[in-house]
C-alpha cells in the first residue's frame, strides 16, 4: 500500500514538474513570434492588402454583346441567321483617361506598407507586454520564495509555541502574535500571488501555451539596466522616428490620403469607352463593320463630394501628425525619467542589498533558537526582513520594467 502511495505521489508530482516551464526571455520571445495568434491574426491583413494591389492592377473585362434575329416577317422564318438573315456583334473596352488606374494602384500599395506597419506597431506593443509580464512574474515568483521561506520558519514556530503555551512555559500572547504575523505574511503573499496569476496568463494567451512559465533572469542580463546614458532628447526622438511603426504610419497615412485626393479628382474625369461591331444587315450597308466611341458627359455629377471629403480626411490626418510630433517627445521624456529614477533609487539601495540578507536572516534566527534574541525582536526584524527582501524585488522590477519601455519607446534595443 504505501508503495503504490509513493508511486502515486512520484506520478502527481512527476505531471506538476511538466506543468511548466522554465525559460529565458530569447526563448520567450522566440516562441512569441512563432505562436502568437494576434501576430498570426494580423498578418491576414498584409495578405489581404497584398490581394487588393492586385486586384488594382487589373483593369475591368472587355464587354461582348450578340443581336439575332428572333423572327423574320418577310420569311416568316424564326431565327433567321444564315447568309440572308440578320445578326450583329459588338466588343466594347473601358478606356480609364486621366490617371485613375496609376493613381489607384498607387493607393493600394501605400494601403499595403500601411498595413505592414501596423503589424510591426502591434509587434512592438505585444513585445513590450511580453517582456513586463516576464520580468513581473520573475521577481514576484522571487518574493514569494522568501515569504514561504519565513512563512514555514513561522509556521514551526507556532506548532512549537502552541505546545509550550498549553503546558504553561511560555504565555499565550507569544502564540497569538506569532499567528498575528503568519496571517499577515499570507495576507501579503495572496496579493502577489493574485498578480502572478494575472500575468502568467498574459503570458500563457501571449505564448499560445497552457503550461506556466518560469522566467530565469541571470545577474548580467538585469545589471543592463544600470548603465548610465546621458540624455540627448533630439538623438532619442530621430531614433524614434526612424524605428517606431506607429510614427512613420501617420506619415504613410498622409501619403495614402494623398494618393487618395488624386484619385477622386481623377474620377471626375470621363473614361472612355472604346469598341467595334460588325452589323450583317440592320445596318446602312450590308456586312458592315463599324469602331464606337463613348463617353460621359461630366454635366452633374463631377465627384466634388468624395473630393472634398479626400481633402477634409488629407488635413486631419496632418494635425494628427503634427500631434503625434509632440506625443512623442513627451512619451520620450517620461519614459526617460521613469527609467532614470528607478536606477538611482536601485543603486542608492545596492550595498544593502550585497551585504547578503539571508546571511542575517539565517544569523538572527539561529540566536532567537538559542535565546539570545527575545520573540518581540524576532518578529520585529521578520517583518522588517520581508519588507525589505519584497521592496528590493519591487525596485528591481520596476528598473526592468521602466527600461523595457524606453526600449519601446524608441523600438531600439538601449540596453
């Protein structure tokens, strides 16, 4: 019986191991870009762009008309078609005058490299909530280790506690401030465990996985964010300009609206109708064969609506851009500022941080388990341990997590 309990318990613990998976970031982001479905989802679009450029390039089918004679009254003959009935054929092309086709084939090409810049922009946008959730997950999964550390060191405690309290060697308040502070730390504990739960399924639905992930972090891979940069707002805002999708789509836009002002003057412009028909007899000669030409006249309807609807769109799309231009500087700035402050405060904080915690946490318990430290000094320096271990996990999240979105701001690699 207990063998097949122990091989039970191999299988649980067996298929929990495989329930996730530890992985570093280029992992994270290699799987990212193979498996996304938003990424996948969004590529329709470019496809889709791709098939209406086609579709611009090909002009409208030539148009074939047949007459035949259905009933000759002379004859008294039905369908009379041979050599001494009647029939007549015609062909008709549309002929676009004025640059319509050129104009429109323009339209959708600027339509397609708009499309692939609002994949890259989603790309950008789903990268970033990638590498937050990761380094979010990383160092939430850090402070849980520590809170279940002292949380077990707690729990024996209380056990050893409750059993002197009944037999009256120690009192009773010793006991209820211990589980004072055990329920405090599981209070503590669920929030962050509530936050893990949120971004590991921001990364599971970003992955396209069902296992949970474990980030790994190496120590060079964080001390990247550290490096000091001096602040150069021109040369961060021309990068910007240069790499991120989002900014040069509100250019594309204007050339499209552009275009597409072009095009809807060019509509105003009658299109020509070119076409031959041959006429066995209806016509002045017999056999005759004739060339028709035909076009609109442009009386009423000169398309000066969608027109001034092009321009309205063509002037809104520029104030829009000129938006942006501003947006950007402050997006910059901020961006900066958050990551500038979060280094200092994480490097005003480092020598604590190298004089080893545990160290000292590993000292003071074993002089409380000798006596030399009193219950209310123990529990005072827990709490104070935990704050501090969860508040240097926090800063270091919070210089990642600001760094990623410099990173993204200027869609560059600055660290």
């Amino acid at each position: 019986m207990k063998k097949a309990y122990a091989f039970f318990l191999l299988v649980v613990l067996n298929q929990a191991v495989m329930a996730q998976k530890t992985i570093t970031l280029q992992d994270c982001e290699s799987q990212f870009l193979k498996k996304n479905l938003f990424l996948l989802a969004s590529q329709y679009n470019i496809d889709a762009s791709k098939a209406l450029t086609i579709q611009a390039k090909i002009w409208d089918n030539p148009a074939l008309t047949a007459e035949l004679n259905a009933y000759n009254p002379d004859a008294n003959k039905y369908f009379d078609i041979g050599k001494e009935g009647q029939k007549s054929f015609g062909i008709e092309q549309l002929i676009y005058l004025g640059g319509k086709k050129r104009n429109e084939v323009k339209l959708a090409q600027t339509n397609e490299q708009l499309a692939e810049l609002q994949f890259n922009d989603l790309l950008r946008t789903l990268k970033l909530q990638l590498r937050k959730s990761f380094y979010t997950v990383y160092y939430n999964t850090k402070s849980l280790e520590t809170t279940d550390q002292q949380l077990a060191h707690i729990e024996d405690l209380i056990n050893s506690y409750s059993v002197q309290a009944q037999k009256g060697n120690v009192p009773l308040k010793d006991v209820v401030r211990l589980q004072s502070l055990y329920l405090n730390f599981k209070n503590e504990r669920m929030e962050v465990v509530n936050d893990n739960i949120e971004e590991q399924g921001n990364l599971r639905l970003l992955l396209n996985s069902t296992e949970n992930i474990v980030p790994e972090v190496s120590k060079d891979e964080f001390s990247k964010y550290l490096k000091t940069m001096p602040f150069d707002l021109k040369s961060l805002e021309d990068q910007a300009i240069a790499n991120r999708p989002d900014y040069l789509a509100k250019q594309k836009e204007i050339d499209a609206n552009e275009l597409n002002v072009k095009w809807q003057k060019s509509l105003s412009i009658p299109d020509l109708t070119l076409g031959a028909n041959y006429d066995q007899r209806g016509g002045a000669f017999n056999k005759e064969a004739n060339v028709t030409l035909g076009i609109p006249l442009p009386l009423w309807n000169k398309n000066k609506g969608n027109i001034k609807y092009a321009q309205t769109i063509l002037e809104q799309s520029k104030v829009e851009k000129q938006n942006f231009d501003l947006q950007l500087q402050t997006e910059i700035t901020s961006a900066w500022n958050k990551w500038e402050e979060s280094r200092k405060n994480y490097s005003v904080i480092k020598p604590t941080v190298n004089a080893d915690f545990e160290a000292v946490y590993n000292g003071m318990l074993n002089n409380f388990q000798k006596r030399n430290v009193s219950l209310l000094e123990f529990t005072d320096f827990m709490e104070s341990y935990n704050q501090a271990t969860i508040l240097v996990n926090e800063l270091k999240k919070k210089l990642a997590l600001s760094g990623e979105e410099l990173n993204s701001t200027i869609n560059k690699d600055l660290f």
